[in-house]
C-alpha cells in the first residue's frame, strides 16, 4: 500500500484517534507476524481459532503504531507506543477505512464476482492489461469480507487499473462489499451452486451476486453471462451490459475451432479490428472457453489493443485454482496445491500435511512466491517460521528466489530438516524419485501451479489411466447443505465404512474433521482399528461387533451398538480389563430385522447396561429398511413410532440417553425426525441418491467422476462378433471400436454390458459387448477423430462440462448406486481435489 492518513476515516475521531497530528499508515495486518513497518495499522478480527486482540501486544512490540480493537476490550499490559482505536465492530471499522482508502486513489477499480473461476479471470486479465497498464490486482483468492479488504490496500498511487475479487457465502455479504468497493466496472464469471448451503439456491445466489453489478457506475460497464436467473435483475444494472457468452461485433469472441474434443482443444479469437488469434488448450476445458471469452471482452474495454492480448495468450497456461491429492504406486501421498503469492496460503497449505499417514515424512516441496514483493525477506522468513512449526521433515526449494533468510530462520528452529535445493523441477523430481517411500506426504506449492498429468507422469511412470475423482468441497457443501435441513445442534456421524464408499476411509477421516463431523460410522470393529492406527481423531461407532471382538473395542476405544447380553458382558469385561469407560449403543431392530433387539427387550437390556460402570449408555438407535421409497413411507414411520415408544418407556423408567439416531441419507433428507439429535449419513455426503424421491427433496452437488482412456482402436466388419460369447454383432459395414482399460474386477460389472454410454470427444459412445475383467468395449464410429489416449467418461462429469449420472448407469445393470461406487476397483487411482468451486449439477 502507500500512505494513508487515518484522519480521512470520518470515524477516526469517535474511535479515539488524535485529529491534531498526523496519523499516517503504510502497512495494514491482520497477522502480528507480518508487522515491519513503523507506521503500521493492525486489525483484530475474530478469527475461526484465535481472537486477533491476543496479539494486540505482540503487535506493539513488533512495531504497530495503531490497533484497531473492539470497544469493549481493554489490556493492561499493551505498549503506550500503540494507539488503540476503539470501535463497535473492528470489521466493519477495517472495511469503511479499505473504502476510504480506494476512494483517495484514481485507479479504474473492476470488480470480479461470481460463484467460481474469480482468480482464474482475475490472473489472466491481469496478466493482458499489464502489457499496457500499471496494475494492482486482489493477492490469489483475497475476495472475502476480510479479503477484499485487504486487497483494496494493495492499490497504489500508480496503478491505474486494480481488479479487486468479491465472493460471498452469506446473504447481505455483497451490500457490504459493494459498498466498500464501489466498483468503476464488474465481471460476473458464473453463478453455480457454491455456497448453497447458506445462500439456499441459484436464485438467491444470482441476486445476491448481481449486486455488485448493480453498483457500477452508470458510464462505464458491466460484463455477466447471459443466464435466465440474472434477467430479472438487468433492468437495475445502470452501466451498459456485455455478456460474455454472446457474440457481439464490437467486442472480441472465442469459439472452439472443431466440434470434436481431444487431447487438445483448438480454438480461435476474434477481434473487432479484423484480426484472429489461433492456439490450443490442453486441459481444463470445460471452464477454458468461458476464461477466454471474460478476459478477452473485459480486457478490450479497458483498452488493451489486439496484439498486446494475442501475446498475453500465446505464453498463457491455465492454473486450475484447486488443491488435488493422490497417492502413488509406492504409497507416498502428493498434494498440488495451487500458487503462491503470500505466506498466507502457505499457512493454509501447510495444513493439509496433517492429513497424511503418521509414519511417514512431512516434504515441503516450494518454488517460491509469485511476483514481487514490497517486503521479500520478513515474507520468506515468515515461511520459514510457518515450516519450522510445521514439523517438516525436508524442504525441497526450487528456482532462483531469494531464500535466505527462509534457509536461515529453518536452520535456527528446526535444524533437524533437510534442505535441498535445485534449478528446476525436472532435476528436483528425478532426484525425488530416488529417496521418497511409501507413507511420505508430498506438498507442492510455488509460483507456478504444476498441471496434474505431468505430475502423475513423473512419479506412475505415465499419466494415470483410469481416475476416480472425488471433490472435497462439494462433499463440505453437502454437508453444509443437510447441517442448515436439520435442527441446531444436530449431530452428523458420517459414515465410512467400505472405505468411504470406495474413496478412501483415512482420507475422507481426517477430511471431514474440517467439515465439524466429531463422530464417524463403520459396520466392522476393524475399519474403526485401521482408522484408529492411523491416526483419525473423531470418535468412531461401530455397528455390530461379536463378542471375540470385544477386546478390540476396548483396546481402541471404539463406540458400538449392542442388541443382546453377551456382548455387553464381554464389553464391560474387557473395558474393566483396561480401566476404560466404553460408549455403547442400544440398537432396537424396528423392521430392518439384521441386528438389534426386540422393541420389547429394550428396557432390560437398557437396565443391564447401566450397571455396569465399565460401559456408558450413549445412545439409542434403530436402522430404516425403506427410507427412500415413497410407497414405504408408512412403514418407515412406524420403525419411527416404534423407537418413539421405546425412547418413552426407558425416559419413565429414568434411563435418558444422550443420542437418539434412525435417519440414514434417505430418512435425514424425507423426513423431518426432530425427536432425534443424530443422525447418520452415507450416500448423500458424496452427492447421490438412492432414489428419485430423494433427489427431488433436496439438491445437492455430485462429488464423484470416473475417468478412463482409449488403450486401443479396431476397425471391425458387418457380421463380426464382439468380445466373451458373442453377445454383440457388428451391423454396419464398418464400426470402429475402441478398447477401455476398465472392466469388473474395476467395479463395471458385467450386467452393465450393452446397456450404457460413455462420453468421447463430446460424444456418447454406446457400450457394445461383454465388459470383461479387464476391458471394455464402446462404439466409436460416429466419433471419427477419436484416438488412442483420448479422456473418456464413465459417470460424472467432464473437462467440458459433459455429464453422465452415476444412479442412471447403476440403475441400466440392474444395480444400485451403493454397489456401483463401492465396487471401483483398486487399480482406480482416487484423486481428490479441493477447490474454490466445480461446475457441477
């Protein structure tokens, strides 16, 4: 930032700021760490785990000379070199002195908004209009209450243009962040489904996201999809509208340049000088398109002549703003991260070492921040305090970035960790190859984001041929999204038993712990033993145990369900073995008729329990036979009726129990069963529905994609057979065939043969044959240039956008979406991605 005198805040004065001498600023922070100037501002927010007000000293002391704190806040141990500045909410003080500051500056300010692919839009516009422009731009993905804040005081005297984010999770957020923005020109990238869980649906999001667009000044403009749900609302926008998903003469327009899709995606620009621009995309081409056609069109109306944005996007390679994790053939975990522009990310990125096996090595592979930076050294030392507390056990450095005083402050702290540092991340990796093993975690983060495939290639020895892609934020959307359905302070156990549902049960543990899930569910004693030796730090229930079991669930501290006395004797026994207090609890078979124990034994099982003082009664449960079906909703509520009364005649009996929990996936989003404080949730975590009737009560995001690849390519004649017991014949004159590397021992059984369709290019290509163990086979004759390494889509959903349903394949094999997802194979490379947003429906 430059420097800002606090006195043109209207509300220095009433905070207690002295209006007589000057009060001039040149840093603003939110992290006492980060405090190197003199004249520096600090925050303290309410953060999710610290209160900024416990840093008000340390501020001070490391050289604050104001504090913006709440009114109500008062230390007698601060500094008399820190000026407090008193106010009723330290947010709302930071944001109208971020808007007082834009206002004192003459930069053209575009907003950039929308639901997912800010940053992306934002990196690639700036990158276009700094071939002309002075520039500022929001640090990586800074569009957050506190964000856009910050980002506003990044702009300087000398930029003439500045692209601030603006993103929301909440109603109301935008009013506060179009205010403070006061936007001279706006960008909406899409409106999907982010953020459904507290915004409700589309409609809300488009209203509240169009906001911002409303807000821009009437001479200048607004750049928005041309979507049904923004229509209602463009009469309000005063500045002239420009859709980016339309042609228009007077602005720049993308277009693929061929139907068909590939390994590589051809696509041309048009300019309104006549000009063209030709390239390729090589990944991500669902969302390429729409990037080009935003910047392009935003990017000529502030001015940036044809050639400069032809040079711009002839060195340009999109970095998918999301974090992927995969484990190797060997067993070392890799998470890419996305890029680094500020100590910040590296400290959330850091985080995601603690997820990893805990036998193996913390590796911390970095190729330093991107762009310059007003203050180089204090930011690497910074990181270098973030690695040390970390408890990294090798750092990898990359490139020719200045990381002295990084090395020096690891070498102080944390002399145990190897440092090595290398030109190039080819020379970086062959090295690697050599010294990783199984149960390491490998963290990438650096200027660049490296793509996915090129990654694989270098540690699988080729690009993973079929991929099982798990979204790790529409799985926290979901759970968002069932949290807001329920009562407050509803439990949710998630289970993942069966490895998560075929993902990956360690993973999707030390995940959901993000997610405020305190409880986890597994159907046998040893999927919670294998959880527990891996460090997973929820509780775990199990369903069922038998009584040989009973030492393990005391050994491990497992929760169980019981239904007959002697378990719960072999439980207490072995409890009382090693002084521990075992959780159980009552499982009532209601109509499931697997375990559990009549409704009417309940009160004397309950009564046996309780004395023993090696056992805790924590919970009372049934299991619903039909939740998903409409036709059995009678039957369902009776299962409920009958627990009722259970629940009823052990609460006379003065026998309360603190967890009361029926509803599966299916009966969590049909019914409203208010009475009970828990529940348990499977399929609808991941964003599938057993049932139609389920996926009409409530909407969420699919988190699950198969992928596999074209391994071969045969020209076949009319009459010849295809595959085991020539099921299918050729009919045409000629049908091309191509061979997926994908077949039952993977998950696709055999009643799936004949009755679907994948995705090629763009196209569906029809299954043909026996799906063999190893193999199948898919019509390609109407996709001509379809070829071998070509991406192809089992379920979910594509690079372009493309989707196919999980529950419609399972359904045509005469399956259920349980079996189909939890058959995927282990020769299925699982890879999960965290990401702003995903298109998904």
């Amino acid at each position: 930032m430059d420097t800002f005198d606090l006195r043109l805040w209207p509300g220095f004065a009433e905070a207690g700021g002295n209006t007589s001498s000057s009060a001039v600023i040149d840093q603003v922070s939110i992290d006492s760490r980060r405090i190197d100037s003199q004249n520096a501002l600090f925050v303290a927010l309410l953060g999710e785990s610290h209160d900024g007000h416990q840093f008000v000293k340390h501020a001070a002391q490391t050289g604050a000379k104001y504090a913006l704190v709440r009114k109500d806040w008062g230390s007698l141990d601060i500094p008399s070199s820190v000026n407090l500045l008193k106010v009723d909410d330290p947010l709302h003080a930071f944001q109208a002195i971020a808007q007082t500051y834009r206002q004192n500056f003459n930069a053209f300010v575009v907003a950039i908004t929308g639901s997912y692919g800010k940053t992306m839009v934002k990196d690639l516009l700036q990158a276009m209009v700094s071939t002309t422009k002075k520039v500022g731009a929001s640090p990586e993905s800074f569009n957050s209450q506190i964000g856009a804040a910050l980002s506003l005081f990044t702009i300087k005297r000398e930029h003439e243009i500045a692209f601030i984010e603006a993103g929301i999770s909440k109603k109301y957020e935008m009013d506060r962040l179009a205010h403070m923005i006061a936007p001279d020109a706006t960008v909406v990238t899409h409106i999907g489904k982010k953020h459904m869980a507290t915004l409700g649906n589309r409609d809300t999001i488009a209203s509240e996201i169009i906001k911002l667009a409303i807000k821009t000044t009437k001479e200048n403009w607004v750049i928005l999809p041309k979507d049904p749900l923004l229509e209602p609302f463009l009469p309000q926008i005063n500045a002239e509208s420009h859709f980016w998903n339309t042609f228009s003469p007077i602005l720049p327009h993308g277009t693929t340049v061929a139907a068909e899709h590939g390994a590589r995606m051809p696509y041309q620009v048009s300019f309104p000088d006549g000009s063209e621009y030709s390239s390729q995309a090589t990944f991500g081409f669902y969302y390429f398109m729409d990037l080009i056609n935003i910047t392009v069109k935003a990017a000529w109306l502030l001015g940036v002549s044809s050639d400069a944005i032809k040079k711009t996007l002839s060195h340009y390679t999109a970095e998918p703003m999301r974090t992927e994790i995969w484990t190797s053939p060997i067993g070392t975990t890799f998470i890419n991260d996305i890029y680094c522009s500020d100590p910040q990310s590296v400290d959330r990125a850091l985080k995601f070492l603690t997820q990893g096996p805990v036998d193996g090595r913390k590796i911390f592979v970095f190729s330093g921040m991107r762009g310059t930076q007003n203050h180089v050294e204090a930011d690497y030392r910074r990181i270098g305090q973030a690695i040390h507390k970390a408890k990294i056990d090798r750092i990898v450095l990359i490139g020719s970035h200045p990381y002295e005083s990084l090395i020096s402050e690891v070498k102080k702290h944390a002399a145990q960790t190897a440092i090595s540092v290398y030109s190039r991340h080819n020379e970086a990796f062959d090295e690697m190859r050599a010294w990783i093993r199984q149960n390491d975690t490998v963290l990438l983060k650096g200027d660049k984001k490296a793509p996915l495939d090129n990654l694989t290639e270098v540690f699988n020895d080729s690009i993973c041929t079929n991929q099982c892609l798990i979204n790790l934020a529409a799985i926290q959307s979901n759970i968002a999204t069932i949290r807001n359905k329920l009562p407050p302070k509803t439990r949710i156990m998630v289970m993942v038993k069966a490895l998560a549902y075929g993902t990956n049960d360690i993973r999707m543990a030390k995940f959901l712990v993000t997610c405020g899930v305190d409880i986890l569910g597994v159907s046998y004693v040893d999927e919670g033993v294998a959880l527990k030796r891996a460090g997973v730090t929820q509780s775990i229930f199990a369903i069922n145990a038998a009584v040989y079991e009973a030492a393990k669930v005391a050994k491990w501290d497992l929760e169980v369900g019981v239904s007959e006395k002697d378990l719960i004797t072999a439980i207490a026994q072995e409890a009382s073995n090693h002084e521990k207090k075992i959780k159980v609890h009552l499982h009532i078979n209601t109509g499931m008729s697997r375990f559990g124990c009549r409704p009417e034994e309940a009160l004397g099982l309950a009564e046996y329990i309780i004395k023993f003082p090696s056992l805790q009664l924590e919970g009372i449960m049934t299991h619903f036979a039909a939740a998903d079906s409409p036709t059995e909703d009678s039957f369902t509520i009776s299962q409920v009726n009958c627990l009722d009364k259970v629940i009823e005649e052990l609460k006379n009996k003065n026998i309360h129990i603190p967890w009361k929990h029926a509803a599966n996936s299916s009966g969590t989003i049909r019914f409203n069963l208010n009475q009970y404080n828990m529940v348990r949730l499977g399929l609808a975590v991941y964003g599938l529905y057993p049932s139609e009737a389920t996926k009409n009560a409530l909407e969420l995001r699919l988190s699950l994609s198969l992928i596999s690849r074209i391994v071969g390519i045969n020209t076949c004649q009319a009459g010849e057979t295809i595959s085991y017991g020539r099921s299918y014949t050729v009919t045409r004159e000629k049908q091309r065939i191509a061979v997926l590397p994908i077949g039952y021992f993977d998950g696709l059984h055999r009643n799936y043969s004949g009755k679907g369709n994948v995705i090629i290019r763009g196209q569906k290509a029809p299954m043909v044959g026996k799906i063999c163990m190893d193999f199948m086979m898919v019509d390609i004759t109407d996709i001509p240039n379809a070829n071998i390494g070509d991406s192809v889509l089992i379920f979910g959903e594509d690079e372009y956008g493309h989707y196919l349903s999980p529950e419609e394949l399972a359904a045509s094999g005469d399956s259920i979406i349980h079996e189909l997802i939890t058959c995927l194979g282990p020769r299925i490379q699982r890879i999960f991605v965290l990401e702003e947003a995903h298109h998904l429906r």
